[in-house]
C-alpha cells in the first residue's frame, strides 16, 4: 500500500494499516519526507514533522496457513483449535506453528474390580448422556440393524495378565482408543452397524426378521459380502463392542442371571450359537486374530496374510468349564478370550460363562450369549468347526469401494 501526504498542515498523523484478508500486517514501513514510527503488533504508524510531500511505502505479506490434523487423531466430537503460522522471517519472533486443542468432555461408563473371586465386589459409573440405547436402520434389501455410534475405551488397569478395569467413552479424549471396528483405512467411521436378527435364509444373508436358518462357516461369510460394500458377517471386533457395551449398560457381569437372554439392546437371537469371524485357534491353542475382513478365511495359520498371533494362548479343558479368565495383550488390547477356566459350577469369578476347550484344530469361535444355563453369557465361549452348521448374523460398515 501507499500513502501520499501534500501540503503537510498536520503536525502528527497516527495510522493503523489494517491489511487485506488473507495478508499479513507489513514486516516494516518505508516513509520519506517525515519523520515515522511503525509498530508491527497493532499496524500502528505515526508520522510527524512532515514535509511538503510524504511518502510512505509498506508491502502486505500474503499469508498461506496449512494445518494438517491427521496426526491428531480427532474422532467425531467438538474442538477448539489454536495455531500460530510460520512465515519466512516476516512473523513476529514469537510466532510459531505449534498446534493446541482442548477436547470438549465426552460422557463415559466405567466399570472397576473385574477378575476378582467375589462378582459382589465389581461396581459401575455411568455419567448421564452415555446411550443405553441405541436407534435402528433398515437398508435398501430390508435388513434390520442397530446403529453405533463411534466408541473408544481406555484400559484403567490390568492385573495377572487381564484387564481389571476400563473405561468406555462417546468421544475422543487422552488415552482412549477406538474400537478397532470403527478403523477403515485412516478414517473413523461415524457408525457401525450390527444386525438385529440371525439370517432367515439359507442361501442368502436376509436379516429381514427373526432367523434361525444355518449355514456353513464360509458360506455365511461369502453370502453376506454378496449383499454389497461393507457387509460382512459378525466378528470379534462387533463382538468385542457388543460385550463391553452389554457390561457397562446392564452394569451387571452375570449378565443373564440364570434366565436366558433373548435379546439385549435391540439385537435378538441371542440364544443360540452364532459364528465369529476373524478370530481363530488353531490346534497351538495360541489365539489368532484378524483386522481386515477382506483377509478373512477359514483355519488360517500363525502365517496366513492378514493374521496376528497372540501373546497368550487358550484355555483347554476336556470338560465344560466355566471362564475364569480373558487374556490382555497389550498390541491387541480389544482381544479378550478365555485363557483360563475352572470346572465347577461356583461363581468364582466374574464372568460365570461356559466355556467348551475340545482340543482340535478350530477355524472359528461360535458364541451363545443368552443361553437359560446361568453360566452362559458374555463371554461363553465355544469352537465351531466349519463344517457345522450354525446361526449367522449379518453387520455393515459404511466404507467405500
């Protein structure tokens, strides 16, 4: 900009150069036939004792402002965001390009002393706002399902290799994670979606209404990828959402008390074995597991693409047990399954859930968790082979091609 002053009649002229939007305050000012003082940090320039003609030079500085936030993690919520440019010497000497965010707290449920030998002694916080319950959705084909939102957990404490307490939060704040259900690539998606009802076809993955029809373990997979992107049959990672969200609701660890469970925040069929994909335990007993359900297969090895293998291994038993333990293993923290079980009927530990430990070469893991037995729920665990014939239930998430 220029500022041409004649015929200087004024003794002092004070003006504040306000610079376009888009453009920095002048790093410096040229004047001539006056004498001047600029002050960058309020554009303030004072000229006095001008002459006849003044001069006054001073260049804007176009300000180009890039904040990249991938590498800050934000999930779905609400953020105040500060940042400071950089500029090639034309910012003032404080200025710098560190980033600062304050997350707006996110309701959460807790739930504290779990693995202990008296149930009585586990307790539950929920703050208000935290859902316990969640809204349907019907597809184009007529599949009926729940709709998620995004979930992130944080693990308050671990002991003798499980985890004793955690934390289940609607947002993103310091030290949760994402359930690993809601990662597509680098995205986080905003929703997942877990099918109400079993398959009602044998030769197509309907989820329409009530189903009981059983299928082989590959063809459920095949028949629901059929439906379109993003269908896939129930895995670990909904199942694993589905059991921490179950506990902290019905803040309850023996979760159907004996009287069987039909259904359980708006999901049905509970009653009965259903396949998991994307989780195995090969005849090592050693737990594998899968993040990509592309990459599902059936009794994959320690070796096949897409598999990782655990820290710890699984519990065997010749008997029907019951679950004493789940397994923490820090590099997959959202992988709990049994690693230890007792044979007696007693509550002696929190989960009172069955667990069936043949010891072959198992593809998959089948789940009942609303049996009438008392002892089944959460987390009963029983092996499927593939060449059985069990219920399936269709899910979605909403990624692209």
């Amino acid at each position: 900009m220029q500022i041409t002053i004649t015929n200087g009649t004024v003794p002092t002229i004070t003006e504040v150069l306000v610079p376009n939007k888009g453009y920095m305050r002048p790093a410096s000012v040229t004047v001539t036939g006056a004498t001047s003082s600029y002050t960058r940090s309020s554009g303030t320039l004072v000229l006095s004792n001008p002459q006849a003609s003044v001069s006054v030079t001073a260049v804007a500085i176009k300000a180009t402002i890039e904040l990249y936030l991938d590498d800050l993690d934000f999930a779905a919520g609400t953020y105040e965001i500060t940042a400071k440019s950089v500029g090639a010497g034309y910012l003032d000497s404080d200025a710098s390009n560190a980033v600062s965010y304050t997350a707006v707290s996110f309701p959460k449920a807790t739930v504290t002393g779990l693995g202990n030998s008296d149930p009585s002694t586990v307790t539950f916080a929920r703050d208000s706002g935290f859902p316990t319950s969640f809204d349907t959705w019907t597809d184009n084909y007529g599949n009926v399902f729940i709709k998620i939102p995004t979930m992130y957990r944080r693990v308050l404490a671990t002991s003798k290799g499980q985890i004793t307490s955690f934390a289940i939060s609607t947002g993103k704040m310091d030290g949760y994670e994402v359930y690993p259900v809601f990662k597509y690539d680098r995205i986080i998606l905003p929703y997942v979606y877990i099918g109400v009802y079993c398959y009602n076809s044998t030769s197509t993955a309907s989820s329409t209404g009530s189903g009981s029809a059983t299928v082989y373990f590959g063809n459920a997979r095949t028949m629901a990828r059929n439906v379109g992107t993003g269908y896939q049959q129930y895995d670990v990672h909904f199942q694993k959402l589905f059991q921490d969200l179950a506990l902290v609701i019905s803040q309850n660890v023996n979760f159907n008390d004996g009287t069987g469970v039909e259904s359980y925040l708006g999901i049905h069929n509970l009653d009965g074995r259903i396949w998991v994909d994307g989780i195995a335990r090969p005849a090592s007993l050693a737990w594998l597991v899968c993040y990509d359900p592309s990459k599902y297969v059936n009794e994959p090895t320690a070796s096949t693409d897409g598999y990782y293998q655990l820290s710890y291994v699984a519990s065997y038993s010749s008997a029907v047990t019951n679950v004493r333990m789940l397994g923490y293993d820090i590099n997959h923290e959202f992988i709990n399954y049994p690693t230890a079980a007792i044979t007696n009927t007693l509550y002696d530990s929190y989960y009172c859930d069955k667990y069936s430990g043949d010891n072959y070469s198992v593809s998959v893991v089948s789940t009942n968790v609303g049996g009438t037995d008392s002892i089944y729920g959460l987390w009963h665990t029983t092996y499927g082979s593939r060449n059985e014939s069990l219920r399936a239930r269709l899910c979605y998430r909403p990624i692209s091609s």
